[in-house]
C-alpha cells in the first residue's frame, strides 16, 4: 500500500511539474508579450519594456520557471489583473461555488446511474433495457449548453416556473435554491447519460459470468443474485470512471456555468483566458491538474477497495 | 421483447455453420458492411442521421434558400418561422435554416477528419506502447494520462486563446486531445493481441516490428477503434460547438452552430427558436454519431 | 428406492435461435437415471451434451428453448415448473459442478460466504450453522486447514482446490442430483485423478445421482456406471461402462474408441483411425441418421428417410444402440489399420542438443506488491532429439515445457546453458538475430487454433507469407506454392480463399501445420497441437504428423501434457516436473519400470477405458508447490508418494544413467524402484 501512494505521489509531482512548466511557457511565449498583455494594446512600447525589466521577464524562461514554482510553494499565487485581487482568494471563492455545485450533481449521479445502469444491464435485451440504452445515449449526445436552451425554454420560458440564471444572489423572487434547479439538472442529465452506460455496459458482461450462472443455479433469487453477487463485480470497471466524474464536474462544467451565469471556477477560468490573466490561468490550470489526478488517485483506490485479486 | 439484434448465443453446443455467419468473399464488400448495419435498429437510426446531415451539408449551396450571411431586414420585426424563413431567422435577420445548412459543412470536415488524425496519432502511439511495453509503453502511457488529467475545456480555452482560432487550430488541437484515449484502447488491445500465437508465428518467420504491429496486430483492433472513432467524432461535435458557445470557436461571421447559440442565447425569453433550432441541429447530429457508435457495438459484440 | 426413475427425460428437444435462424441442437433426447447412479454423457463438441445438463437445471439462456419434450424430476416436469418451483429446486435437489472452477466462483466473495449461501437460502438455518456445515464439507472434500480456506478468495487458490470448493459447494444441500458438466477439463492430470478420486468417494457416502459430461471417455469410466454416447443432439447408444467400452455396436462409438490413442496403441502398431468427414452442422440436418454422411457401413435409404430410435439389443440388457443395422454388423469389427511398421530404433545423429538450460524470471507477486520473485521455470535441462524422430516432452501445467519451445524458438533467451540446432548454438540468440537458414530450420506448430491463425488474413496469404519470407519466392509461385502445402496436408485448394472464422478447429490446425512447412523445416516444435482438438479430430492431425515426419524425414518434437498421445506418437520422452527433467529416455523404456515417482503419478492419473482397471493408483493429494515453497532437493518431493526422509528435501536427486540413454533423476536406486513397481 505503501508503494501505491508513493508511486502515485510521485506521478501526481511530475504532472504538476510538467502542466506548470508547458502552461507557463505557453503564457510567455515571447518575453514582451506577457508585458503587452498587462498593459493592453494601447500602451507605448517603453512603458512594455519598462514593465517587462520591472517584471524581470528578460531573463532566460528556466530561471524564471524556478522563481515562479519557489512562489507557488511559498503559497504566493500573485494578483489577478481581471479580478483585481489575489488569485489565491478568487481561486478559493469560485472553486467553493463550484464544489458546492458539483457535491449536489455528484450526490444525484452516482445513486441515478447505479440504478439505471444495474436495471437495464441486468437483463440485456429486454424492454426496460433498451429504453435505459437509447434515452442514455441519447441524452449524453446533447451538449450542455443545448440541454441547457432545451430545459430553459420549457421550465423559464414556456412554464415560468424556475430563473434563467444562477447568480447565487437570491433575487428577482428567486431562492438560491430555485437557481440551482436547472444547472444541476443539466449537469445530472448530461453526465449520468455516461455513466449509465459505463455501468450499464459492465452488468452486461458480468451477467454473461459464470460465477452469476453458478449464483442463479444455487437457487438464489434474482434479487439476491444481483445484489450480493452482480452488483459489486459490475461496479469496478466503472468506478475508476465514476470518481473521474468529480475532475469533470469541478473543472468541466464551464459551459453549465456559462449558461446559467454561476459564478464557479470554470467561468472563471473562461474569463481570465479572454482577458488573458496569466497569473490566474496558471494559477488555475495547476489547480485543475491537481484536481484531476487526485481524483485518479481516488479511482484507483477505490478500485483496490473493490477488488481483492488486487489486494493480494 | 426479444428483437434480432439482441440475441446473444452463448451456448457452446451451437455449431452454425460458417457460410451462414459469414458471407463467402465475393462481391463489394461495403455493402456487406452496410447491410449488416441494417441489423441494428440504433446502427440504422444513427447512420440515417448521420448520413441525411452529410447529404445536406453537401448540398448547402443548392438547396439553401438564402445566403447564409444575407440580412433581411423585413424579418427583423418578426423574426419567428414564416412562409419566407422557414425556420425563422435571427437578430440580424439572417435566415435560420440557411445557417444551420451552411453550419453544418464546417463541422462536418472539422470533426471526422480530427478524429482521422486523432487515431493516426493514436494507433502509432497505442501500438508502440503496447507492442514493446517496458520504458517506451510506460513514458508514453505516462505521457498520454497528463495530456488526459488536463481538463479538456480548459486547455482548449488556454491554447485557442493564444493561438487564436481557426478550423486548422481547432482539428490540431481536438487531435492532440483524442489521441491519448485513442491510444490507451490500442494500447490495451496490442497487450493482449501481441501474445497471440499468430504474433509468434510472424516472428518466427522474420517479420519487421513495423509489419507485425500494422499488419499482423492493428487490423484486429479495428472492431473496438471504429466504434470509439464514431463515439470520437460525436464528441467532436460538442466540443465544437461548445467552442463556439464560448466564444472561442470559428470566427464569425460564417454560420457555426455553437456561435449561433450564443449569438442568441441572450434572447432566449423572447425569441427562444433563435437558440433552439441551433441547438437541435448539433444534437441531433451527436445523437446520430453515438446512436451509430452503440449500433455497432452491438454488433460487434455478437461476432 | 422405488423403480420410477429419478430423472427422466423424455423426447428432448431444444433449439438456439442464432442470427441464421432456429438452429435445433437436442434433436428428441431420451434417458433416465434411477437414484444413486452414475451416467456418463460422452461426445464431442457440438453434440449438445452441455444443452442437456443446462437444460435440465432449465438455464438455457435467452437464445435456448425447448421446444418440446418432458424433463421429469421426482415426477415433476421441469419443463413447466415456475421460477419459484425451479428456484427450491436448484441447489437443493439438483445441483451442478462446471467445468471452469475460476470463473465459476465468484471472485469478490470468500469462498466461505459462497458455500455458506446454500444453506441459509434454503435451510434458513444461521450464520453459526451454515458455517459449520460448510466446514464439515470442505473437510469431506479433503481440503487442507478448511479454516483458513473459509477466509480465502478464489484466486488464492489452486484450480484443484478451487473446483473441491465448488463440489463442496454442490453437495453442500445433499441434492439427489448432481450434474458435473466437465469437471476435470482443464485440470493437470494428476489433479484431474484426485477430483474423480474424491467424486468417486462422496458419490458412495452421499447417494446422490450423477450426469456426468464429459468429452473424455477415460474420465467417464473411471466414474459412472453407464455411459451414453451423443451425436448431433441426439443420444446414438447407452449401456454399462463396460458394455460401451468393450462391445460397443454404434458405428459412430467404435469410430470414437478407434481414433483414442488408448494404452497399448502406438504409432508402429496400431495406428489411430480417424473418423471420416467432420461433423455437419446443426441447422444442415436430414431425417435419417445424424452420423449417415460419416459412417462406413450407411446404406442409403433405410439410413437416411427416417429418424431412427434407441432399441435395446438383443441378449444384451440394458445397451440400446440407435442404428439400423446393428444387428448385421460383426460385433466386433473393430477396424485395425496397418501401416509399414517403420525402423524405430536406428539410432540416428541429434539434432537438437540441450544442456544445461536454464530461465528465469523475475515476477511481481501482485499488482501492489514491493517483493518480486524469481522464478525459475527452467533448471539445468539436459535433452536431446534425434533426426528424423519425434521427441516429446510431458508434463504438467508450470513443469516447463512451453518455456523450453519458446527458448528453441528464440521468442525468448536463456538464462544459462546451451542448446545447439544442428551444431548452431542458439540458446541465446533470439528469434529477431537468427538467419533466413536458421529460421527456416526450425518452425513451430502452436496449441491454441483459435489464435494461431490471423482473423484478419486469409489461409492463402498465411501459408504465402510464409513462403515468400523463408523461401523467398517470387510472388507469382506463391498461389501453387499454397496449393502444394494445402494438398500436403489434405486441405482442398479452395481453402485458400477462406478466412480463419470460416474453418473448423481441425482444419486450422491443418492450416498452421502447413504454415510451418512452407519453410522446409529440419525441425518442427509443435506445442499442444491437438489438446484442444476433439478425439477424431485429433487422430487425423496426429497421422498427419507422423505421416509428415515418415515423408520429409522432419524431426519433430512434441510438446504435450497428454501422455496417451505422447506414448502414441513419440519415440522418445522427457518427462519434466517445475523446470527439471526428471526422466529421460526411449519411450518403451520411460513407461516401463523402473520410473521415476513422477512418471510413475503422472502414468497412473492417465484416465483408462478399461472398466475392470484396479484400484493400484497412485494419487497426489498434496497441490503443486508455489514458487517459494520448492525444496531445495529434488523438486517432487513435496508430493512425492515414495518418499525416503530429508534427503528428498535437502539434496538434489543424482541422475541415474541407466540402459539405452535412459536417465533418471531420483534417490532410490533403480534396481529398488523397479522391485516395487508394477508396469502401468
């Protein structure tokens, strides 16, 4: 176990280090530009290179990159120049808005699509099946921010019975509460689709073992027989794939944010690329890289929890 | 319900005899391949979709009614679905469904021909990986799982934010990204077909590396790769009008579906078909790519 | 009991409904089997043997259906029980053994939980209870430190133990029927012989029925009392183990007994005979006999008009045979082919020397774990094969073999040790550094003939790549280059055309055969070749290489863990256990007296047809050791059954040169072994 986590500690040091470096040359592609960028289009040449020697962006990238990494240890994430604040506190703000968004959508997923996928793969083929299959397929194939134009047309326009937009300001005579009604359900729909048939996709080819023939011809009830011996062999291929879905739902759901105008940590990051905030989109990205192989790690985990062969 | 297309014969007491399961070689074999779509009812909806859009994106310049960037200023008082704008027209009173016609081309070459790239780059990353395993399969598994802990919006965000966007940039950058998951399927596939006896049998007659990985191995995977390639391309296609959605996907002012969405999403309560027949075109294509994909699944896992 | 039968099935008859339509596999299956009995159910693949058990416990799948016919159990039709009846029924009346134990086990579940189940389903009885009756039964199944096993999971367990779990697990609830569907497929011999030791055993303590499925004949007699033959779906003769195995009537039995390379038989003296044609498919049936277009002695119209039923025969009790002219045939026209009794003797020069040859491997105990192992899958090998004759190399699952053949064929390097093709050596020269000659000299036939042929490529690019790589030839002699090899192995030049999925087992391993000879090998190095063929199959490709061999003057060595075979086809023998040779030698001399105790096991696992064999065998309870728990002295000794003290565990056995290059590898002296031991 020991040898797991530091072997993963160890990839998770590497991507940072490697995301860091190839983001951070990317920003500063040319020595001027990050100068130009700060000051806008309007500034006169000096006053960039002025801002550029102040910055000490003249010297060689490598040198730079060990200044910057030895302030993100030191906890200094700079100034967000869209925010005009540091990009520690607006990382912390926006990435709060979006957990709480993505702990509500990851609360419905996971017990929705455990459902429907063990209920249509349970018996290939059959009516129940089929219609889990399409309408999952289905509903996956829709973009978010299209899933998001087709429920806010019936439930805002049409029915007027929920706001268009999710402030996380109550107003307008709408709770927080009614505001999240639709991003989460847009973010459910479109992210369950998936997972049902991963899961889905797994009872199939557990139900085809022969340790559930063995099961059903001991005499077990269908019930006991999907419980106690599908259910937890279906889940580990999928589970890896489940605990992945926390990477999407903080760092994905740019476009449900977008949409409904949530202030979470990928509109955030939309805004700070438009508006070419380097230090926050550094800042940013490693934070999503973070995310994202810590949840690996999680899915991994899982996964040895699940599977004794693995235990050993 | 026990349709055609679900049956899955697992007993081993069946011998069918082989003139029945496969077809004798003779005749064009893509119609072969067709006709054994027409056994699955999701393979035949989604390559009818799929099919009926490409027909139409090919005929854009022919059965359009308008010039996609054409204003008409009449149908800018009363935008919604007339006699003259079938599907209505938008803010600057450009008919709907000559955008979304001439939409449709764009997408069309911009998300298969990233996926041909993305599983080019793919299978020759995938093969490698698997087929010589050690260091070179580890850096390039390792390599692969960093570009795939990138969120993929946000890098598609940081990169077209500084290489500006063009359908060049874009299919570059989607082909980067797929590669990896193109990869890992080849990879995994390579591991266990390279310890087929065939493999040895081609090593034991002298082949090249390069033989046995293309000839030899790749050919055997195939099955799993067009079905993730279809899945691939359906995902494309968000990805493309997501990007647009943004506002960083083509630049205006010819037709993209995701720009339309945004271009009207403002006016959603008072012209929501501004925002909805966009939006329907670029589902209904997803759709019609991942019905496909499920389609041939099915029939995949029957063989 | 009662004279009603205990299970009876009556007009059987199931069809699989396939993308080519309703394909019937049970074409009007008829038997019964009283309390207490044993009945064998033999044929080979295809005959629908696995449909009749499956059908029995009414789990046919959604494709299955009987479509007509009575399945009566304790008088209650099967057929028409609900799922509720079927449910009390499964597990508790009528249970069944598989044939995969891995698989049928469930591996996120200790093995404990999975007996412990039975009971309290259909007892209800308390955790506390079902725990010790799974107990008690695990201690029946002759599981060592049955505590300890309650905790495992499957895979930390052997296949031996594992398939004892699932029998534990069978009888668990006494049923009154036990269906063992190829119990012991798959099983190392020696294994296989200490399961139907132990089901011979428990069938006596706990009066149950057993259906007993079995594609190996030897295997059934060991077990049933009766045995009924099946082909195409239907059942062609029934009777007593000893009434089948020594007067069978069907034609279609005695083709069946003529092509088993049973004791006695070899290739000098009594060659196999394989059964003419290959079975038809299913969905092709005509009435009449399903064997009509096989057998030799079918007279068309009375053969083939109508469908023919079971009739008892005459003076002969209990053995119904479904052929029409069973009385006109000679009751024991056994067929006895000759063929030129070839010089086997004559010394010839080696070709293939090894000495000393070692491999190892470095291996991860688990995916997690820090400690890797080393193991050692070949230690000092020391073997020789003669030109122009068959050297085969038996053992069991692990003893080497397969890593001997990879090493000879450079797909992989030893570790140590020499092994000379012709005077070349080439133990460390990798298959990518040897020449166009070398690699020609030397090619492979391998086991599996699902895997040996590209799906992707047809038979005539194949066999043409091969040409063009090792002979180098140019592309317009390939398709008659094909043609030729095709016809060396009795394959139509039609075949060229076709793609692997659309051959038969048999034919693909024809296939690889003529694949390996487009090289005009000195050498061919054939791993398994027929073990995964049915026993007429099987025949035919075994005469084909010895007829290959008599023809080309090839050197063959053959690679098998079936010794009948091996007795068969073989002029000399290496006996292998865990890397070693243990026994060396002509094969007349190998599978006399004086052996070596392993050789010894392995010989008296090998299942006979004889009903009347004693019970003189010799069974090893003990499961191969792992890795690390191979004693530093001779290798067999945790197992083995005449061990002398200490000195099998600390010393390595000395190599005993006997008469004729004989060698053996042990600590009793020959003279002493050969006092004790009975040809077997």
């Amino acid at each position: 176990m020991a040898r797991f986590v530091a072997k993963h500690l160890l990839f998770l040091l590497l991507t940072l280090l490697v995301v860091s470096f190839l983001v951070f040359t990317l920003n500063e592609f040319s020595p001027g530009a990050v100068a130009r960028k700060v000051l806008g289009a309007y500034a006169t040449q000096e006053q960039v290179d002025l801002l550029t020697t102040q910055m000490g962006l003249d010297r060689p990238l490598l040198v730079r990159y060990v200044d910057y990494v030895r302030a993100v240890l030191s906890g200094d994430l700079g100034q967000s120049a869209r925010f005009k604040a540091p990009v520690r506190d607006v990382i912390a703000r926006h990435l709060a808005n979006t957990a709480f968004l993505a702990a509500i959508a990851f609360a419905c997923i996971v017990p929705l699509s455990m459902i429907l996928g063990v209920m249509a793969g349970m018996r290939e083929g059959s009516r129940l099946d089929r219609v889990i299959l399409i309408l999952s397929t289905v509903v996956a194939s829709i973009p978010e921010f299209a899933l998001g134009v087709f429920l806010a047309s019936v439930f805002v326009v049409w029915l007027g019975w929920l706001p268009g937009t999710a402030t996380l300001v109550a107003g307008g005579g709408w709770s927080v509460a009614a505001q999240l009604v639709l991003p989460v359900a847009v973010i459910v729909l479109f992210d369950a689709g998936y997972v049902v048939s991963m899961i889905r996709a797994s009872m199939v080819e557990v139900m085809q073992r022969p340790y559930i023939r063995t099961a059903v011809l001991k005499g077990l009830s269908f019930r006991r027989v999907i419980l106690k011996h599908a259910l937890r062999n279906a889940m580990l291929t999928p589970i890896t794939v489940i605990m992945l879905q926390i990477n999407y739902l903080v760092a994905g759901v740019v476009v449900v944010e977008t949409v409904f105008a949530y202030p979470g940590f990928g509109r955030m990051m939309l805004e700070a690329t438009l508006f070419k905030d380097i230090a926050l989109v550094e800042a940013g990205a490693l934070v999503a890289v973070f995310l994202a192989v810590v949840t690996n790690i999680l899915g991994d985990l899982a996964y040895v929890l699940l599977d004794p062969r693995i235990r050993a | 319900m026990t349709t055609p297309e679900t049956l899955t014969p697992i007993a081993a007491d069946v011998v069918v005899p082989s003139s029945l399961t496969t077809p004798r070689a003779g005749g064009f074999a893509g119609w072969r391949h067709l006709a054994l779509v027409t056994e699955s009812v999701p393979a035949t909806v989604g390559l009818a979709i799929v099919l009926a859009w490409a027909l139409l994106a090919l005929l854009a310049p022919l059965i359009a009614p308008y010039a996609p960037n054409a204003s008409d200023l009449a149908a800018l008082a009363r935008p919604t679905p007339s006699r003259a704008h079938w599907l209505g027209s938008d803010h600057l009173g450009r008919d709907l469904l000559s955008r979304i016609l001439w939409g449709a081309r764009p997408v069309l070459v911009i998300a298969p021909l990233a996926v041909l790239g993305a599983a080019a780059l793919g299978s020759l990353l995938g093969l490698t990986a698997g087929y010589y395993g050690r260091w070179i399969g580890l850096v390039i598994t390792r390599a692969c799982d960093i570009v795939l802990s990138f969120p993929v919006i946000i890098l598609y965000m940081i990169i077209l934010a500084h290489f500006g966007s063009s359908a060049w940039n874009i299919i570059g950058v989607l082909t980067l990204t797929k590669a990896p998951i193109i990869a890992r399927i080849v990879r995994g596939m390579t591991l266990d077909l390279r310890e087929r006896e065939y493999v040895a049998a081609a090593k034991m007659r002298g082949e090249s590396s390069l033989y046995i990985m293309l000839v030899e191995i790749l050919p055997n995977a195939r099955g799993p790769l067009i079905v993730d390639m279809c899945l691939r391309t359906g995902y494309n296609v968000i990805i493309i009008g997501v990007l647009g959605f943004l506002g960083i996907g083509l630049p205006p002012p010819d037709p993209d579906w995701g720009g339309m969405v945004k271009d009207t999403y403002g006016m959603m309560m008072v012209w929501p078909h501004m925002a909805l027949v966009p939006c329907a075109a670029i589902s209904s294509l997803v759709v019609g790519f991942n019905l496909l994909a499920v389609g041939l699944r099915e029939l995949g896992l029957r063989d | 009991m009662t004279d009603a039968p205990l299970l009876d099935v009556q007009g059987l008859r199931v069809a699989y409904t396939t993308r080519a339509g309703e394909v019937p596999v049970l074409t009007g299956l008829d038997l019964s089997l009283r309390a207490g009995e044993a009945l064998g159910l033999v044929g080979e693949s295809g005959c629908g043997k696995s449909t009749v058990a499956l059908s029995i416990m009414r789990y046919l799948g959604r494709a299955g259906r009987i479509t007509a016919g009575r399945i009566l159990f304790e008088g209650r039709d099967l057929v028409s029980l609900d799922e509720g009846a079927l449910r009390a029924l499964r597990g508790r009346r009528i249970a069944m053994v598989y044939q995969d134990p891995m698989a049928s086990l469930n591996p996120v579940m200790t093995v404990g939980r999975q007996l412990m189940e039975v009971p309290m389903v259909h007892e209800r009885v308390d955790a506390a209870a079902a725990r010790a009756r799974a107990l008690a039964m695990l201690r029946e199944v002759r599981l060592a430190d049955p505590e300890a096993v309650m905790d495992r999971y499957p895979h930390q367990l052997s296949g031996g133990q594992q398939q004892r779990i699932v029998i534990a697990m069978a009888l668990i609830a006494e049923p009154a029927l036990l269906i063992m569907d190829e119990p012991t497929t798959g099983l190392d011999v020696t294994v296989e012989a200490a399961v139907l030791d132990l089901v011979r055993d428990l069938r006596r303590r706990h009066d149950s029925a057993i259906l007993f499925i079995s594609h190996n004949l030897g295997t059934v007699a060991r077990v049933c009392d009766r045995v009924g033959v099946m082909y195409r779906g239907e059942l062609v003769e029934e009777g007593s183990v000893r009434q089948i195995f020594t007067d069978p009537r069907h034609p279609y039995t005695r083709g069946l007994l003529d092509c088993l390379p049973t004791s006695g038989r070899d290739k000098r003296h009594a060659p196999l005979i394989p059964i003419a044609g290959q079975v038809e498919p299913a969905s092709a049936r005509t009435p009449g006999c399903g064997f009509a277009s096989r057998c030799p002695h079918v007279e068309t119209g009375r053969c083939t008009t109508r469908a023919i039923a079971l009739a008892t025969v005459e003076d002969d009790a209990g053995h119904r045979v479904a052929c029409v002219r069973v009385d006109e045939l000679a009751q024991a026209s056994r067929r006895r082919a000759t063929l030129a009794v070839r010089d086997a003797q004559a010394p010839t020069a080696p070709v293939i020397a090894v000495r000393d040859l070692h491999k190892s491997y470095e291996r991860r105990r688990a995916r997690l774990a820090a400690r890797k192992d080393v193991v050692r899958a070949l230690v000092d090998v020391e073997l020789t094969a003669a030109r122009r004759r068959t050297l085969a190399v038996v053992g069991e699952s692990g003893c080497g073999k397969s890593t001997l053949a990879k090493i000879l064929t450079g797909i992989e390097v030893a570790t140590g040790g020499s092994v000379t093709l012709d005077g070349i050596e080439v133990a460390a020269l990798p298959v990518d550094a040897r020449d166009r000659t070398l690699k020609r000299k030397l090619q492979m036939v391998f086991q599996n003939p699902d895997s040996t042929l590209n799906p992707s490529h047809t038979v005539g690019y194949a066999i043409g790549r091969a040409l063009r790589r090792l002979r180098e030839r140019a592309p317009a002699d390939v398709p008659s280059g094909v043609a030729r090899l095709l016809e060396v192995v009795k394959l139509g030049p039609e075949m060229a055309a076709r793609r692997p999925r659309q051959l038969s087992g048999g034919e693909k391993q024809r296939v690889a055969i003529a694949r390996a000879l487009a090289g005009d090998p000195d050498v061919i190095v054939a791993d398994e070749p027929v073990s995964a063929l049915d026993v007429s199959v099987q025949a035919a490709v075994i005469n084909l290489l010895n007829e290959i061999q008599a023809e080309r003057g090839t050197t063959l060595l053959f690679i098998s863990h079936d010794l009948a075979v091996v007795r068969y086809l073989a002029d000399h023998v290496a006996v292998m256990y865990l890397g070693t040779v243990a026994e060396f030698g002509a094969v007349e001399r190998v599978f006399a007296p004086p052996y070596h105790p392993y050789t010894e096991a392995l010989l008296s696992a090998v299942p006979v047809l004889d009903p009347d064999a004693a019970a003189s065998r010799i069974v090893l309870e003990a499961p191969l050791p792992r890795g690390d728990e191979v004693p530093r002295g001779c290798p067999f000794a945790t197992r083995c059954p005449r061990r002398v003290g200490t000195v099998c565990d600390d010393v390595p056995p000395p190599v005993q040169q006997l008469d004729g290059g004989h060698r053996i590898a042990r600590h009793i002296p020959a003279k002493e072994l050969a006092a004790r031991q009975v040809p077997l």
